[in-house]
C-alpha cells in the first residue's frame, strides 16, 4: 500500500470537517429553488438542466457563504 503523504490525508480531513459543518443542499431545495428559476423564466421548457444547474450552484454559494 503506497504511503499518502502528510499534506494529502490533512487536506482530506479538512475536507472532510468541512463537508459535515457545511451540508449540501438537499434535492427538495434544489427542486424548490429550480421551479423559482423556471418561474422568473417565464416558464418557457426546455432548460430544466440549466435551472437545476443555477439552483444547485445558488445553494452552494449561500450555503458556503454562511459557513
């Protein structure tokens, strides 16, 4: 087994802690955030992707923001 260096296994550990203080956004939110994208869209179809895609990174943002 190859040794991980002492930078490496602390930078996942970091990573880590972070993950569990600063939890994704679950997928009712992105749902929830995404239809108010769609809606302030004019409710046109066709870029549902594109909407959970913004709702997704929205969320993060706030999320880490408030971290």
């Amino acid at each position: 087994m190859a040794k991980v260096p002492k930078s490496d296994a602390n930078r996942r550990a970091r990573a880590t802690r972070k993950q569990a203080v600063e939890p994704s956004p679950t997928e009712d939110e992105i749902r929830l955030r995404a239809y108010a994208i769609y809606e302030r869209r004019g409710a046109s179809h066709g870029q549902d992707v594109d909407d959970w895609l913004a709702a997704e990174r929205e969320l993060l943002a706030v999320g880490g923001a408030e971290g």
